[in-house]
C-alpha cells in the first residue's frame, strides 16, 4: 500500500496523525493542538501545473506568490542563496571537487543503480545506491541521502525493492537521472512502523561519509511525507553538522520551528506542500518556512516554499521530476558547508 493511502486508512481509524505514523510527537513535529490531515484522500493524483511559490529566498517581505507556469529552472535555481556554485542546468562547472570528472557518456542512471541489502554491507540500514559516471576515480563527490514515505518501510532485505517506484527511485531506475547530476546517492530503508528518528539517520549519513569517495562540504538531504517528517527532526537536532541543504516535500516541521527557530536557518531549505494534501497538513510547512522568513540575513541561508494550489499529497512527483519548473538538485549545489 503506498504511504498516503495507508496513512489515510489509519487516520480515518480514528488514530491522531502522531500515533498513526508510530512517531512521538517530537519526532512527527506535531503536538495535540496542531490541525491535522483529514482522513478523506483526496486530490493526490492532480497535477496543477499553475503551481506558485508563496515565498522565496531571503526577502522576508515578499510573501506574494508568484505563478510557476511556464517558469524556467534557472529561476528557480537563482532565488539567491549564499553557494553561487551552482550552474542553471546540470552542474559540473569548475571550482567543484568532481569537476570534469563525469563521464556524460556514461551507462545510463539504472545501470549504476545497486541493491544493498542490511547484512551485505557495514551499513545500519539496507539501501539502495547510486554513483554517477566516472564515480570514484581521483574525486570527491556530493552525498544526496533521500528518504522515502511510510508505506515504503520494510526490513531492507526482501522487501527493499520497495524503493524502486518511489521519489528518486522512479527517475533513476528508468533512466530519468541524467548522467552529468553528479550526486552520490543512498536510499536507506526505514524498518518497522512510523517515521526515520534523527538518530538513525544520523548514523545512515555518517556511514555513508565514511564508505564513500565524498567531499563533506556537500552534503545534502530530501526527504518526502515521512522522510520530510524525520528530516525534520534530524535537523532540529544536527542543524548544519553534517548537512549544507534541505529539501522537505510533504513533511511537517512545526516542532523543530518551535525547538530551534531560527537556528534552523544554518540550514539552507527548500519545501514543497500541496495546500489540498489531506495527508500531511500544510501548515507543517507553513509554519516554519513562513518563520524562518522573518529571521536575519546573515545569520539565516536560504530558505523558501513553494505551495502547489489543489495539489494533494504527491506533490514529490512534479518536483523531483522538474515538471513543475523547479531545479531542486542544482539549487542544492549551491549551498556547502564551511
């Protein structure tokens, strides 16, 4: 059953949103009082390419949305930021560690794409991995570790392949990443029920620092639904430790806003919501997005939302596949950690 559909099934059980992702409500980012998910599905399978993006950057007095329609990625990808490493399309440009190091001529995505079931390796988590063309020669590399949602958990053995349909999975498996996105990236498998906690995926970022040809200046993180939730989480209490940048889709960050406020903002972040997700309520991106807004700049990185109108809870799909004019993984480039 895929994540929002079992989510949906829970809730309308009558179960809170906290207790039926088997969460805390530290971990989950939500208390008793928050407005949560109606149980009703409804609207995930829309696609509203009239997407806006209510806030951007660090202008914390512009919260006029803006039409999407039509929008090139490198508008997207130049909503400002303190990185500037970063090109408007896929990145090799020179100044990185694995500049001129991608092969564009490489195999396709799928072909470096490989299974790595818990026990086959040190890892704490089985996973899947995927190194770009060129991978490891005499480089380093930017680590992208994406998290998925809850109907995807399973015991990373048998039943990892779970991952393959789901965010990032999709494109890489059938040959939609293209060969010069210069990522490392891990997939871990979350076991059991409820979100990732900030501890296991620490530990996940941490193995995967040790066991790769990886530059840890540039390590990123996304996550979705559940993923975004302990994204969440994990940040509130790692802040830029380890990580340069953020992409929460679906998620709820309400208890780490409230936790770390603007510290958050050592973080540079980028969040996507569908304003009609019945799942995960839009106001756990509201909420710490819109504060973060008004935090300074300097100290603050960038941080901005984009709210799809009429978008259900797949709102992960448009955005990690650009369709919806969004340039996430060039936008991460920019940012590295001192």
């Amino acid at each position: 059953m895929h994540g929002d559909a079992l989510l949906s099934v829970l809730l309308a059980g009558g179960l809170s949103f906290a207790a039926a992702l088997g969460c805390s409500s530290e971990d989950a980012g939500t208390t008793a009082g928050d407005s949560g998910p109606t149980a009703t599905e409804a609207g995930d399978d829309a696609r509203d390419d009239t997407a806006r993006e209510d806030a951007a950057g660090n202008d914390a007095g512009d919260d006029a949305a803006r039409e999407d329609a039509g929008l090139d990625a490198s508008e997207d990808a130049d909503d400002g930021g303190t990185g500037g490493d970063a090109s408007d399309g896929e990145v090799t440009p020179p100044g990185f560690p694995w500049g001129g190091a991608i092969d564009p001529n490489g195999d396709p995505s799928s072909a470096r794409e490989v299974a790595r079931p818990l026990g086959s390796t040190s890892a704490p988590q089985g996973f899947y991995e995927y190194t770009p063309a060129g991978y490891p020669g005499s480089a380093k590399w930017p680590l992208l570790i994406a998290l998925h949602g809850v109907g995807e958990n399973g015991n990373g053995a048998s039943e990892l392949d779970e991952l393959r349909d789901t965010g990032l999975g999709h494109l890489i498996g059938r040959d939609k990443w293209p060969n010069d996105r210069p990522f490392v990236v891990l997939r871990p498998q979350h076991a059991g029920g409820g979100c990732p906690s900030s501890s296991e995926i620490h530990a996940f970022i941490t193995w995967g620092l040790e066991n790769y040809a990886i530059d840890p200046h540039y390590v990123y993180l996304t996550g979705l639904s559940c993923g975004a939730i302990g994204s969440w989480s994990y940040l509130a209490n790692h802040l830029d430790a380890q990580i340069a940048a953020f992409v929460s889709i679906a998620g709820n960050g309400k208890s780490a806003w409230n936790s770390k406020g603007c510290d958050l903002g050592k973080v540079a972040i980028w969040a996507f919501h569908g304003d009609a997700d019945p799942t995960v309520d839009v106001s756990g991106t509201n909420v710490p997005l819109d504060g973060l807004a008004g935090c300074p700049a300097p100290p603050a990185l960038e941080s901005k939302k984009t709210i799809y109108p009429g978008v259900g809870h797949d709102s992960w799909s448009r955005t990690y596949d650009g369709s919806a004019g969004h340039d996430v993984f060039s936008w991460m480039l920019g940012f590295k950690r001192p």
